[in-house]
C-alpha cells in the first residue's frame, strides 16, 4: 500500500492482552504500533474490580476456564503464570492484597496496572495510536496486512487481533474482532453474555423486589457445576459473585438451586429446637441464619408467625428443603450491559496454543477476549489476556 505507515506488527486494541502483547513484541526489537478506536488506553482495565483491578489469581488451572476446547489455555497459562505477572507488579512497588479465593486486587487503585503496562511500553518503544477508526484490513500477496483507518494507512508483517468481546458497551466493545476472524475464515463460537447479573420474572421480580441489598453466602448450583459464594438481590434479580459465576454455565430456561444455609443442617436445628424451646416461632429460630425478610418471602406466613410446638416433623422436612434447595428459574441475564465477559468467540482449534497464530492466515493472531477462552470471577480473566498476550509476543 502506498503512501501507508509501515511496522513490523500491528495490534488492534490496546486492551490488557493488547498492551502485553506490544510489551514483549518491543522487547525482542520488533516495531510495534498499537491501534485503538476509543480515547484512552486500557479503559476495562481501569473499571474492573470496582475500580482496584482484580489483576490476577493465587491459583490458576485451566478447570477456571470454559472453552469448547478445554485444553487450549494450558500453554500459554503454563508459560506465562500469575507468579510472573505478580513478579512485575512488585517490580513496580505496586501495593496489593489478597481477597477470597486467591483473588489479588491492587490496594490504591486500577491506575497502578495501566501505568505499569503504558511504562512497559514506553521502554519497548511501542507506539500508541488512539481514536483510530478501522476501514478495511487486507492480506497482501507478499504476506503483509495492509489497514486503511480513519488515521491513515498501515501496513505491517504481522497483525494481531486484542480488539476483546462484547461486553460493557459504554468501554467502546464491538464485534470488530469477530468480524476479522469471519473475514479470513475462522468459525466463531456463539457469543452471550458472561459472569452477568439474572433477571426475574415478573411474579419473582415483584415478590423478591423488597430484599434489594441484601446478601446471603450460598451454594448455587445446576446440573453442570456449583459455586459457594455470596448472592446478591437486586431490585432486577439477583447478582452477587455466586450469581456472577453461576451465569457463565446457566442455559436459557434453567432454574438454578440456591442453598440459603450451606452449614446447617436445618431439619436437625429445628427438631432439636422443638425439644428445648418448643413455644419460640418458626420466624425467631430462621431469623437466627437468614434475614427476616428472606424467610418471610420464601417461607408462607401461617407457618413462620407458628410456634415450634405445632409444626410437624414433616413440615421441617419441607421447610428444610425450601431452604436448603430453592429453586427459582431466572427470566435472563441483564446481557452484555453488565457482563464482565463474552463467551464464545474465535475457535481455539484454528489457532496455535503456543503462539495464539491463526492456522488459516499466517502472521494472523488473536489473543485475550475475543477467543474463546472465558475465565471465572476471580482474576481469571486478566491471568488470560497476559499470558495469550505474552505468548503471541514472543511470535509476532
């Protein structure tokens, strides 16, 4: 192309995966331009974790992924672990703690992460183009990718896709990198909404509308898998981490199982209860484990306000189960608005794990969101992007 900006690589997005893989592509002396559609770079990385980054995982195994090809991530996660991220964090004297589950968050804020990969950057000398609209992308016969953007034209030997899924629009999220993959011939998983709050029907939604706020640690579960974390109800529905996790594996028309008490047995507490204290309410000896007005929304009224002198065994059964078993099927997800993640996407077997390169466009790669590897809730997603990231750095 004439008249075009030549590089040895172009990446599109200057997302976590972007900015890892322009990193280590400087490192080795390649040149590196960075092109992004939106006003700043890194700007999920600057949203996530509620503002601090939950930037990695103490434990990482490719069992926290979901892909129709299980075993893809395992070459890269091996390659680049989360004790080689942590080793840069701290090189950067970037203060961090750990929460549940190994999750590591920074304790100031997500700034700390973007600096340090926009100073990485700046060492390897790549170059960060931003409010770059893209037109056309070409395959050249000499093996070149030739761009055609609102900034001018780009060529390059290799090009690499970090343009991440469809997730929280208002980031600036677009199909763009479906669009590259389809264009050269790459088969897309279906794509929905990851890691994403439920809605509710409208019967649900109006009975549980007035627990909005309220928190209750609990196993959820359905026929594929569980999670142990805290629910969330929200004036829509439920949310909260188990929710969140639980999301990734719902299908369409599935009720899910919550069980409220995890470490109790209730039919045995209230049995024992009758015994010793047989005049107390149902009401009283509930309120004890869960909020009041969760019991009063899930248990009927004539038998909460009854004292356990009158309440049959076979009644504790059901009660027990209610509890320990409620079931409730959401109407959907809030979609992508709220997902933290995109399932689906570009299909693993037509990439190298080693390289993240396309087995259909030599000097093509894709890496981080926009392939179909979906982390769980915890640090998984970011572990992801830089080590897919790091890998395709190594390559380009």
């Amino acid at each position: 192309m004439s008249n075009s900006l030549s590089s040895d690589v172009i990446i599109i997005g200057a997302s976590a995966s972007g900015l890892m893989c322009a990193i280590e592509a400087g490192k080795r002396g390649r040149k590196v331009i960075v092109l992004d559609h939106a006003n700043r770079a890194g700007k999920k990385i600057l949203m996530s974790g509620g503002g601090r980054c939950n930037f990695t995982n103490y434990d990482v195994s490719a069992d926290n992924f979901i892909s129709h090809n299980p075993h893809f991530c395992k070459s890269a996660l091996s390659r680049f672990t989360q004790w080689d991220f942590i080793t840069l964090v701290e090189q950067y004297a970037i203060p961090y703690h750990q929460r549940d589950h190994g999750q590591l968050f920074c304790d100031d804020s997500a700034k700390d992460i973007l600096n340090m990969l926009l100073a990485e950057c700046k060492k390897a000398k790549v170059d960060i183009k931003l409010n770059c609209d893209i037109a056309s992308v070409k395959h050249n016969p000499d093996k070149t990718f030739s761009l055609q953007t609102s900034l001018g034209n780009f060529s390059a030997d290799s090009l690499v896709i970090a343009s991440g899924g469809l997730s929280i629009p208002k980031m600036c999220a677009s199909p763009f990198g479906y669009q590259i993959a389809e264009q050269f011939g790459h088969h897309i998983w279906p794509t929905h909404a990851g890691l994403v709050p439920f809605t509710l029907h409208t019967q649900d939604k109006e009975r549980f509308s007035e627990l909005s706020g309220i928190a209750v640690d609990s196993i959820v579960s359905n026929e594929r898998t569980n999670f142990r974390e805290n629910i969330l109800f929200t004036h829509r529905g439920l949310s909260g981490p188990a929710i969140l996790q639980i999301s990734s594996y719902w299908q369409a028309g599935e009720a899910i199982t919550i069980n409220l008490l995890p470490d109790l047995n209730l039919n045995d507490l209230l049995k024992e209860k009758q015994k010793t204290q047989p005049k107390l309410k149902l009401k009283t000896v509930l309120s004890e484990h869960l909020p009041k007005r969760l019991v009063m929304s899930i248990i009927t009224t004539d038998l909460i306000e009854s004292p356990l002198q009158s309440i049959s065994h076979t009644e504790f059964s059901e009660i027990s189960h209610r509890l320990h078993n409620w079931q409730i099927k959401p109407n959907g997800t809030e979609g992508y608005r709220t997902a933290e993640v995109t399932l689906g996407g570009v299909d693993c077997d037509e990439l190298s794990s080693k390289t993240m390169e396309s087995k259909k466009a030599p000097g093509l790669y894709f890496i981080g969101e926009v392939v179909d590897v979906t982390g769980w809730l915890g640090g998984y997603n970011f572990q992801w992007a830089w080590a897919s990231g790091w890998c395709a750095g190594q390559t380009v």
